[in-house]
C-alpha cells in the first residue's frame, strides 16, 4: 500500500510517500527556522501563512521524488495534533481534500506516534513488543509502553518544559541561534568537565522529569557573569541527558521491555544517543536524524499499519491541540 502522508504540525511542511508504512521512497521537508530565528521561536500566525505557500509545492516534490503521480497513491494520511492549530489545519485540509477528490481512504494520525514509528523506517527487523518510548521533542518529554502496535501507556513524563524546550531556552539564554537544541549541543562539543555543577530533578524516584530548575539554574550563572558558554552547555546537556537515560532504563527494566524506542527531535542529540546505548539493559533504537526531527514519512509509518488494520478516519474529523495518548 502507497500512502501520501502530509504533516504541518509546527514549523515544517512535509510530505512522504511512504509503502506498506516500512519503507519511505520519498521524505520531504520544508523547515522555516530562518522565518522564526529573528523571533528567537515559533510565531503562530507566521507558520500557518508559510504552510500555506509551501503545502502544493511540497506534496509535489514528495510526488516527483517516489518518481509517482497521485494516481499511483492508494491512501492519504494527515497529522491531526497535537500542535499549533493554525499549522494542523493546513496540512491536515490539504489531506483530507486530496482524499475528498480522488476518493481514497483517509486517516488523521497523531504526531508523537508518528516519532515512535519513525522506528519503523529503518531498514532490518521490526521493533519487538512490549517495548518502551522515550518520546522528547521541543513540545513533549514522555515515557510511554507499548504492549503492541497503537497500545499506549503513558507511564512518565514533564511536568514543566519538555527536553528541546529546555534546551532551546537554554540556547536563548547562552546567546545562541532558534532552535537552540542543535546549536547548544554544538558548542557543549567545545565544552567540558568544570567547577560548574547543575542540579539534576529526579522527582523522588518516579518516572517524571522536571527541567524548569535547570534553567533557572543556568539563568542564574548568566546574571552572575563570568562564565564558559561551553561549559554550560556542556553541563547543561550532561545534566538533561543523564536524567532521560537514567529514568529510561530502569523502568525498561521494571516492565521487562525486550526493546528501547527513541523518538522526536531530541534523539537526534548524539550525547543522549551515546548514554542511552551504553547503559540501557536492552537494545535501543534510534532513528536516523532526518526521521527524529518532524517529518511526513513517519506519519506515513503510522498510517501504512493503521490502514492495514482496516481503520479509516471521517472526512469532518476535528484537529486537536495537546499531548493526548488516548487520541490514536
Ligand atoms: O520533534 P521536533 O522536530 O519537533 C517537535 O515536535 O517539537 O523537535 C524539535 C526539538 C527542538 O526543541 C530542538 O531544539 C530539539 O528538538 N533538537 C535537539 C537536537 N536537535 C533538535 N535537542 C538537542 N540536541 C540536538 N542535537
Ligand atoms: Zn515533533
């Protein structure tokens, strides 16, 4: 089955043709970072009129790049939520009209399953069940088990600023570019072992996180002066990154998870990719970069089972807007 997923959930205009929800013959992604960077993040309004200049061209390209027309697409698939409203309904009408008009079937898909499967690109074996995910991304930070495909138990997660949010304030408050993820990641490879040390929440041995501390803790360092921007980011990422594998390993061992899924735009940090591998009891899986950050092919991914399953979404369905595993 050939499916045409589209995802505009935030800041990226995306498009996949993606067969049998396992292989993407084609991925692409229009970013808007240089739009948001004079901002220092997201401007709402800004992103849906960008989605819409870019929506056409980018399915096209998606298209072109299978080397297939819309004749060969046997199902369309859209993210309903969560993200910005604005940004969703472009995306999402844009799916749901191409269904509309060439009669195909349609399924709205939700994001964050999207970065799990985003597992489910990669070349070889399947991921096994039960597994656990550790979904971070700029607007979520979830532990969630996986007895069996589209099975969600959300068992930890932020109470307060999701792993990117906080790296990308982090960033902000360090001087470095939107989104600071990247940028802060790059400069802790300048960076090192100091006298600087930041506090790591471990909220009493639950499978929550908090990361609000840790900004104010870096703020503070900021309004003293005299520090290494380096060695902040350097301990700041240290300190994120210790508390995400740490938590994450051991409830995969708690729930005897045979297997590890890394999802969202965080996983693409190499430190975190590292600690997870070397202290997880069990295998982890990682995708590649350029299906960690947002994209259409995991949308894709998401829809190639669901439509195998015989599941179909109606054409009034509604978006939604927050962190929701019930809404799969
Ligand atoms: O999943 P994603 O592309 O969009 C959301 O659904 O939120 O995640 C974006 C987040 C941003 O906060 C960005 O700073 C962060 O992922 N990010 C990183 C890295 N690359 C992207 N954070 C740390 N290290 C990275 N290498
Ligand atoms: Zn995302």
């Amino acid at each position: 089955m050939q499916v045409l997923a589209i995802e505009s959930s935030c800041d990226e205009t995306a498009a996949a043709v993606v067969v049998d929800g396992r292989v993407a013959r084609s991925s692409i992604v229009a970013s808007q970072i240089d739009l948001h960077a004079k901002y220092g993040g997201v401007v709402p309004e800004v992103a849906s009129r960008q989605h819409l200049r870019k929506i056409i061209p980018v399915i096209e390209e998606a298209l072109e790049a299978a080397d297939c027309t819309l004749d060969d697409i046997d199902a369309v698939a859209g993210t309903r939520g969560p993200g910005l409203a604005g940004s969703l309904l472009v995306g999402y009408n844009a799916a749901k009209a191409i269904a509309f008009g060439r009669d195909l079937p349609f399924l709205g898909i939700n994001h964050l399953e999207g970065h799990i499967y985003a597992n489910w690109l990669v070349e070889g074996p399947e991921p096994r069940f039960p597994a656990l995910a550790l979904v971070v991304s700029g607007g979520h930070t979830d532990l969630v088990f996986m007895r069996g495909h589209g099975e969600y138990e959300r068992l930890g997660g932020t109470r307060d600023d999701a792993a990117g949010e906080a790296f990308d304030k982090v960033g902000r408050l360090l001087g470095l570019p939107f989104p600071g993820g990247p940028h802060v990641a790059k400069k802790a490879l300048e960076g090192g072992k100091s006298s600087l040390h930041l506090p790591r929440a471990r909220m009493g041995g639950t499978y929550d996180f908090s990361f609000s501390g840790l900004k104010t803790a870096v703020l503070h360092i900021v309004h003293a002066g005299q520090y290494s921007v380096p060695d902040i980011a350097w301990e700041f990422q240290e300190a994120v990154v210790d508390v995400l594998t740490e938590k994450t390993s051991r409830l995969a061992q708690e729930l005897g998870a045979v297997e590890v899924l890394v999802a969202g735009g965080v996983a693409a940090n190499q430190r975190l990719r590292e600690e997870l591998r070397e202290r997880c009891p069990v295998p982890v899986r990682i995708p590649p970069m350029h299906f960690c950050t947002d994209n259409a092919a995991m949308i894709g991914a998401v829809a190639g089972h669901r439509f195998g399953l015989g599941q179909r979404s109606p054409l009034d369905e509604d978006i939604f807007t927050t962190n929701q595993w019930s809404r799969v």
